[in-house]
C-alpha cells in the first residue's frame, strides 16, 4: 500500500472542554492519577496526575481523504482490575499501568477501516457507524495497515488491562459513572435502547477521559489471549499468549451486566460473522512527543 501523508493535529481545547465538561462522568475513583488537565472542565480528584512532559492530550491522525481518527491521551496509574462477582472476573487484583499510550476516542469507524482496508465488512452500514463483523485477525490485519498508512507509529489493539483501565477512567464502581445501570443509557447503546442495531459513534456521554462507547455498541477486540488473572499485584500485565480472545464492553445487544467495566468474553481469533464485534486502536506515544 502507498503510503499517505499525514499530521498529528490537536484538537481545540475550547471544544474538548466544551465536550467534557458538560458530559463527563463524575465517579468515584480507585486509580493512583487522573485525566483532568488545563483542557478539560473536569474537577481535579483528590489523587495527582502523572506527569507526561511533551505529550499533548489529544490527537487527530490525518488517514487521507478528510478521514482522521482521533485519539486521547491515558496517563500512567493504578486500579483495581476485575471483581469478585463473577468467576471470569476472579480475583479483583491491583494493576499498575506504568507508561502513558494514547486509546482512540471511538471504536473504530467504518469509513476508517474503509479507508485503510479498501473493504466494509459490516451488517449495518454507515461512514460513523462502528465497523462490525469483524474477527480479531482482520483487526490485528486492521492495525499492521495503519502503520503503513501512517508511519512511524506504534499501532495495536491495547491490552486487556490497558482496555479496563480506560474504561472506568477512575471509577471503582461497575460502569464508570459508578454502580447500578440506572444512568447506563446516557452512556451506551444496548438492549434497553438500541433498537437492535449500532449507532453512530459518538452520541452517547463519554466518560470521565473523554472516551466514548466504551459501554455498548459492539464488543471491542484485545490484543490478549483469555487466561485466568492470577491475583497478583502487576503492573502492564499482557496476558495469556496463544487461544481464543478477548473482547470488552458489551454491545447493542447486551444486557447491562455485560457492559460492566470488569466484563470479558473470550471467542476464536478467526469466527466474526456477528455483527456486534469491533474494536479500538491504541497509539504509542513514542512518535507523537
């Protein structure tokens, strides 16, 4: 594939601030820092963020044709993983993630896979409407394309913990607006709401880190294999290497106890004829200082 030129653009702070502010998660935290920052609206946590000298807080890369993706900023800290309510969740353990990595601020849209692949795989079509029907091979395919669309970047799907760590975004509690699925439906698409199909992404509330559709729409893709945790304190924990694997955050189909912040599945990495399957790119962040 040619490559195509591209830029690193941040985004208006006005407008992130904007965003966030009035649609930010307020929650209880278990992590050791914390996302609010000069550019957002969110009230400082009681905790101190990490510092990341250099590295801007939110990023737009250019993939050609006026199609970008857009990624935030996850500073380094700790969290509880897991619960103790469900067997595949067992134990909740701590987890430390100790390098900064930016996480795609919407699953992966059709008109950017479109973009990279040159094909749509999904059941429900539409430029912003999560790519679907997709196995975690093509994904890891998905993102091998993206560096040679965008070199001299680090692309993959990010780790399970990495996944659940921006996910609840500093919340200790079951979604990461806290627990009870009450509010669930200011963010995220599911059972209750969907109407049987995904939805454009970006609709719904982000949470506290301004990342959207971490709850619902379609499952997201991990770069581990499943494997039980071991209820060790770790930290950038990889996960198993070789079997079926994992997928996170529910989709438009799911009850509400399957968008739980701490839920996982496991599936084979080659079956993806469902139409709730995606993914979420995470960027290193050695190239965009």
């Amino acid at each position: 594939m040619k490559s195509i030129p591209y830029r690193l653009t941040p985004l208006p702070a006005l407008a992130l601030a904007a965003t966030i502010g009035l649609m930010g998660c307020d929650n209880k935290s278990s992590t050791s820092s914390t996302q609010g920052d000069a550019q957002t609206a969110i009230k400082p946590r009681t905790e101190t963020a990490a510092a990341v000298p250099g590295l801007k807080t939110n990023l737009a890369i250019d993939l050609g044709g006026g199609v970008t993706m857009e990624f935030v900023l996850i500073r380094p800290g700790s969290f509880t993983m897991g619960t103790d309510k469900n067997d595949a969740e067992k134990p909740a353990h701590k987890v430390t993630i100790t390098k900064p990595f930016y996480l795609g601020k919407y699953e992966v849209t059709q008109e950017q896979w479109e973009t990279v692949m040159g094909s749509n795989p999904s059941n429900f079509k539409g430029p912003k409407l999560p790519v679907e029907r997709v196995s975690w091979s093509e994904c890891r395919d998905f993102v091998d394309k993206l560096k040679e669309t965008v070199p001299g970047h680090e692309f993959r799907l990010p780790t399970e913990a990495q996944w659940e760590y921006a996910c609840r975004a500093g919340s200790a509690g079951d979604y990461c607006f806290g627990d009870g699925d009450k509010n669930l439906g200011e963010y995220a698409w599911y059972s209750s709401n969907a109407g049987s199909q995904t939805h454009p992404v970006g609709e719904k509330k982000p949470n506290a880190w301004g990342l959207y559709d971490m709850h619902g729409n379609v499952w997201e893709w991990c770069s581990d294999a499943y494997g039980p945790y071991s209820g060790e304190a770790v930290s950038d924990p990889a996960g198993a290497t070789s079997g079926s694997h994992v997928l996170r955050g529910g989709s438009w189909g799911g009850e509400p106890g399957r968008l739980r912040s701490a839920h996982r599945i496991n599936r084979s990495t080659t079956v993806y004829r469902y139409g709730n399957r995606g993914c979420r790119v995470m960027m290193g962040v050695g190239s965009a200082r």
